[in-house]
C-alpha cells in the first residue's frame, strides 16, 4: 500500500520529486565532501607537526627554555 501511495505521488508531481531528489543528493554530497577534506586535513596537520619536530607547548615566560629540541 505504502509504494502504491509513492508510485502515484511520484507520478503526480514528477518536478518536485525530482528537485527535491536532487537537492538531497547533493546536500549527503557535499556533507561527504566536507567530511574528506577536514579528515585530510587532520591528517596533514599531524604529519606537519612530527615532520618539523616542534614542541608541543608554547612557553610563554622568560628563562630556561624546557622541552624537547
């Protein structure tokens, strides 16, 4: 009963539910686009930071600095 109901609405408004289909699919597409890029991301930066061997903290007062060089 539930796809009779879809098949006749589908056939009724063909514009809408295409629109509406498109607007979807591109909305779950960009949402797995943002999803790549900010994993990517993530993973530049930590590759970033072993890579130039800095120090984790940032020491702000005068003195001894302390830490790994």
């Amino acid at each position: 009963m539930f796809g009779r109901i879809l098949k006749k609405d589908f056939l009724r408004n063909r514009i809408i539910t295409a629109t509406l289909f498109a607007f979807i699919m591109l909305a779950a597409l960009l949402v797995s686009s943002a999803t790549g890029i900010i994993t990517e991301l993530f993973g530049a930066m930590d590759t970033l930071l072993e890579e130039s061997n800095a120090a984790h903290f940032a020491q702000m007062h005068s003195g001894e600095m302390i830490g790994r060089f």
